[in-house]
C-alpha cells in the first residue's frame, strides 16, 4: 500500500488554503491546531502499522481529519 500522507505543520495549511494575513492567522489558529496535531499523530501511526486492515482505517480518519481542516480553513476564511 502506497502511503500518500506526511506529516505538516500549521504554516503548511495556512499556505495551502492561502492564509497569509496575520490577524486571519491568529483566528484560526486555535481551531485548528489540535486538529493538525490529531492528523500528524495519525500519520504517524500510519506510518508505523503494518497490518493492511488497520493501515486501510487509519487513511479513513486521515481522511475524515483533512476534510475537517479544510472545512476550518473555508468556512473561517475572511471573504
């Protein structure tokens, strides 16, 4: 199974949802923070298991957790 998920930082989100101002930044960063911690654990996890069936649930959550942020960083974004 090819894993397709890395570890990021905070500031790799903000650049990926093209978050640059400083105010807009503090606003979201307490909402999203323990969110990214949870993803980065789970790819660690991922990264570590080796039994296919669990690996198969792990990318569901990641998944699951990447949709969350995204949803954060759309619905929170100044317009």
């Amino acid at each position: 199974m090819e894993i397709k998920f890395g570890q990021h930082t905070i500031e790799f989100f903000f650049k990926k949802f093209c978050i640059e101002n400083p105010e807009e930044k503090k606003k979201l960063l307490p909402l999203v923070t323990d969110i990214i911690y949870d993803y980065n654990m789970h790819v660690v996890k991922l990264e570590k298991e080796k039994d296919e069936i669990h690996k198969s649930a792990l990318l569901i959550d990641i998944q699951e957790i990447e949709n969350k942020i995204a949803d954060i960083f759309t619905n929170n974004k100044s317009k």
